[in-house]
C-alpha cells in the first residue's frame, strides 16, 4: 500500500535559519505530492505540489522537487521566519482518491 | 466566501451521547472526506463519497456514518460517544487529482 515517512520532530529553528524537512514515500503506480501546512488552532492548507518526476514545487518561499529515483519530496526553505511555526505534513495520492499523510513534523521558529 | 465550512467548531459533549458534524462545500467538488486527528497531530482517512456515493470506508466504528445528501454536502453522525473519540474532525473536498481543499476542523472533547 501507499505510505509517506517524514522527518520526525519537533524541529527547533532561529529565525533566517535553513530548513529542510526529509519526505520518502512508498506507492504503486506514479503519485502526486504534497506538503501541507497547519498553522496553530488551524486547518490544513496546501503549501505546494508536485504531479510528476522532476517536478519542484513551490510557495512562500518554500520548495520541494519530486525525486523519483530516491522516491523523495523533501521541503527546504532557506531562510525561515516566526511565522513559519506549524506542523507540517508530506502527502500523497496515487489513482485512488484517498490522500495517504506522514506523521507530520512540527516546526518552532524562534526570534 | 469559506470554500470548505464545518460546524461546530467546538463540541464538548458527555460519553454515550450522539452529535453530528455538518460539512459543506461551494468548490463544485465531486469528491469530500472525514479526516480524524488525534492528539499526536496523526491525520486518518474515516470517509469519502464522490458525487454522493460512499468511495473509502476505512476501519471505523459502526457509530461513525457518513451521510451525504448531495455532492455539496458531507455530514458525520457519531452515536453513543466515547472518551476515544475526542479529537478534532476535519472535512475535506478535491477534484479529481488535485491535492484536498480542507475545513477548519471540529474539536470534538467527549467528557
């Protein structure tokens, strides 16, 4: 079946601070992959998506590149910020309909 | 205009009790879900119907049913309710093989 590891957490952060949150996956077929962001006391929202093999997403400064040799989609950003605190969640979705999540990874930004 | 609008946002109710969650969304999706998660942030898949026909039922007490009236519509019904079953509930719609547009969730606390 389909399943999404993700780094575990919590991760802690100064702000302006690299990071970089490890996404593998294990699917049939060719999945689409997605990072999603739940920001405190909040629902999920996409962050970014990738449908292919070489594709990179990317939002708010946020990137991820779909590696299938590796079968990654790991989420860096270069320069975090306070509000970047949330958790974090890699996703995928194969032919099915159903939307299979990592564990989610939380992440504190501090000033 | 919400896209995906659950209610309540807040239910606090006594063991044994039934209550209902409503879910609506204006995206013109064929497809919504019943997402739970639990305290540890893990998300899992309930329910999902496409165009009102039930698509994914995953292991799930037979207390939990889904019942859509149209393909806008989503509700959960939970009857006898148990400590176990405090978590916060979220719904969500997609179309075909985009990635999930999600509600604000239901913070369901059974006492």
């Amino acid at each position: 079946g389909n399943s999404v590891t993700q780094m575990e957490g919590p991760v802690t952060l100064s702000e302006e601070a690299f990071l970089t949150i490890n996404c593998t996956y294990t699917a049939t077929g060719y999945p689409s992959l997605f990072w999603y962001v739940q920001y405190p006391g909040e629902g999920l929202q996409l962050l970014l998506k990738a449908t292919k093999a070489d594709d990179k997403g990317s939002n708010k400064g946020f990137e991820a590149t779909y590696r299938k040799e590796t079968t990654s989609f790991h989420l860096e950003k270069g320069s975090v910020q306070v509000s970047d605190s949330a958790v974090y969640f890699c996703a995928l979705r194969s032919n099915d309909y159903k939307l299979s999540f990592g564990a989610g990874t939380t992440v504190t930004v501090r000033a | 205009d919400t896209a995906v609008s659950q209610t309540p946002k807040y239910l606090v109710t006594q063991m044994g009790n039934d209550k209902s969650i409503k879910c609506e969304q204006n995206l013109g999706h064929d497809t919504m879900y019943w997402y739970k998660q639990d305290s540890k942030k893990f998300l899992k898949i309930m329910f999902s119907y496409n165009n009102k026909e039930l698509i994914i039922n995953e292991t799930v007490p037979n207390r939990f049913s889904p019942k859509s009236p149209d393909k806008a519509h989503l509700n959960l019904h939970i009857n006898s309710l148990e400590l176990g079953d405090s978590a916060v509930y979220f719904c969500a719609s997609s179309q075909v093989v985009d990635g999930y547009t999600f509600g604000s969730g239901t913070r369901l606390t059974v006492v």
